[in-house]
C-alpha cells in the first residue's frame, strides 16, 4: 500500500472535525436538495427547505465569529468536571453559551420562512423557553465557578411548568386531533388527558438527554442536525411549516459546528442543548409524531440510558463499605468509548453514522 492509500485510510480510521463536518454538511445539504426538487418546493424562497437550511447555517456561522470572541472577553469559559476525562481538563475556559447565537438565528429563519405560522411561534417560544432555563443554569454555573448551576428541582419544575403550558396550549388548539399518537402500522393512538403528563415528560426528557449528549466536541450538534432533519422530513406531508423549523434548525446546527468542531472553539452549554431538546419534543407533540421523534432522537435515549442504568447498577451491587460496580467505565456512552481508547473524534463519528441509521429506520417504519 502507497503512502498516499495510507493516509486517506487514516483519515478513515482517524477523522479530523473539519472532515466530519464536512462530510456530514454534504449528505444532509444533497438530501435536502434532492427533498426539495422531490416535492417541488423550490419554485419560491418562501416554499424551498433548501433556502432556510442555508441561511440559518450561514448567518450562524458567520455570526459565530464575532460572538465566540465576545465570549472570550467576558471570560464565560466552561467549568470542567475533574472527575471527568482526563483529557477533558485542558478545555477549561472554552467559552460556553454558544446556544445564544445559533437559537436566535433559527427561530427568526423559521418565523420568516413558514410565514408566521402559529404552529412553528409555538414552538419557537418553547425553544426559548428551554433555552431559558439553560441560561439562567450556565450563568450560575460560570458565576459560582462550579459546575452546580440551579438546582436539579428547580431546573425540573420550570422544565414541567413549560411543558403544562405548552400542553394546554395544544389541548385548547385541536383536542381531539393533536392529542393522539401516530404509531407502527398506520395506528393513532387516542391519549385524552394522559396527554399531558406524556407531553411533560417527553419534553424534560428530551431536553435533559439533549443536555447529557453535549459532552464531546461536536456530537450534540451533529446529532442533533441529523434528528432534526429526519423529523422534519417525515412530518413535511402534513406539517411542512414545522418542517421548515426542523431544517432551520438542522443548518442552524451545522453553522455552530463549525465552530464548535474538535477542537471546539466553544460548546453550546444548557443554553444551547436544553433549547434543542426542547424544540425536537415541541415539534413531534405538535405533529403528533412521537414515535417518529423517538426513533430519529435514539441516540440522545441511548444516552439517557447509560446514565440511568450505570448509576442503576452501581446502587444495586453495593457492597458493605458502600462500593458498586460499573456498567460502564464511565457514564453518559460517549465516555465510555473515550476511556476504551477512542478518539474524540471518532466517537462523534461513529454516533453521526448510528444517527443516520435510525433516520432511514424511521422512514421505513
């Protein structure tokens, strides 16, 4: 083998961030071409999905550039967990909060492009209202200098609050129609008033798994701009104002990418990643697609549930001085493949490829 077949093995093998996002900005940018001449929506920019995928990449990249330093100044560096990877340390004082630049950016794309729509308002105001939450969190976070923002209760009852009212707000718009399930089959699946404890808990869980993903550079990004996609791709038929959100969002993801690729330059904090959760749970509500959301959101579930099952097991094999033992080498997933000897890089790889695989899973089914 020549040296040249070598190298690009390795690069294979060894991805570079720049080569991540570029591979993966050219597969969602080609679909969402081949989607838009598909079903004819690029007659006009108000119809094309194209154009506010674009845009919000594009103004979020460029606006990156001048708030990334701005972070910097005001020394909104992250706090890094010691008991963390140890190759994590030396990223302390990254700036952190990127959620503020590239959540904006999205929601005034997708208010423009879908005309307003009252549905894509809904869910822009819950998004800013997770995003919120993620704020008010990293700002305590950065002023305490540890990594104990608001407390877990309190971070829950406003992520509940949020999600009754959003609940509400939907049960007032279509009781009847809004408030099924969409299942496997062509089933729907009436849910009454158990819709609202079922939209509560699918909004604090997906922006609380949302949140534990965001742990390596640039997975809770790329991830999140493949979810958002594969939602909005399958809701178009019936939702195409949502979908515009979903592939505002996508590129949206994408711009902060390229900031926020490893090494990343800044990380999106609560800010960033409750918003995002918070938005993929408001739209698979609004369409009633919740199945779908689960499929297309699996990894940040699979996530979850390393947590859940590590901290789990490590209570129920207890021994009399009070030592457990792990599932993993480390919880959330992500971490355990790092301490296993992976790269950054091709973790966040190997999560992209597996994203991918669950949204083609979700059209079929």
């Amino acid at each position: 083998m020549d040296s040249k077949s070598i190298s690009s093995s390795n690069k294979l093998i060894n991805p570079s961030g720049v080569n991540l996002l570029a591979i993966l900005a050219s597969i969602l940018m080609l679909v969402t071409l081949l989607f838009d001449f598909t079903f004819k929506t690029f007659e006009t920019p108000q119809s094309s999905l194209t154009v506010p995928f674009l845009v919000s990449g594009i103004v979020t990249g460029i606006l990156g550039y001048w708030v990334v330093p701005v972070l910097r100044n005001i020394k909104a560096g992250q706090v890094i967990q010691q008991d963390g990877p140890q190759t994590h340390l030396k990223k302390a004082g990254t700036p952190t909060m990127g959620g503020i630049f590239f959540v904006p950016v999205v929601i005034i794309v997708t208010l423009f492009y879908s005309q307003f729509s009252q549905d894509a308002i809904a869910a822009c105001l819950v998004t800013l209202g997770y995003g919120l939450i993620g704020w008010i969190d990293d700002w305590q976070i950065l002023r305490q200098q540890s990594n104990k923002g608001i407390s877990p209760k309190m971070k829950l009852t406003l992520q509940v609050a949020i999600a009754v009212i959003f609940g509400f707000w939907i049960w007032w718009q279509e009781p009847f129609e809004i408030t099924t399930v969409a299942l496997p089959g062509n089933i729907n699946l009436a849910l009454g008033w158990l819709f609202f404890p079922l939209a509560a808990f699918v909004l604090a869980a997906e922006s609380n798994a949302t949140n534990l993903t965001d742990g390596v550079d640039g997975l809770a990004a790329g991830t999140s701009a493949i979810a958002f996609w594969g939602l909005g791709a399958i809701i178009f038929p019936t939702h195409p104002d949502l979908t515009v959100f979903c592939l505002a969002m996508s590129g949206g993801c994408l711009g902060f990418l390229w900031h926020n690729r490893n090494p990343a330059k800044v990380f999106m904090g609560d800010t960033g990643s409750l918003a995002l959760g918070g938005a993929i749970a408001a739209i698979g509500l609004l369409s009633s697609h919740l199945w779908t959301l689960f499929v297309v959101s699996g990894i940040f579930f699979l996530e979850s549930l390393s947590v859940i099952a590590q901290v789990g097991y490590y209570k129920a094999t207890k021994d009399a001085n009070g030592n457990g033992k792990r599932l993993f080498k480390m919880a959330p997933l992500h971490h355990h493949f790092e301490l296993s000897g992976w790269r950054e890089t091709q973790v966040v790889g190997m999560f992209y490829l597996v994203g991918m695989g669950l949204v083609v899973i979700a059209f079929i089914l």
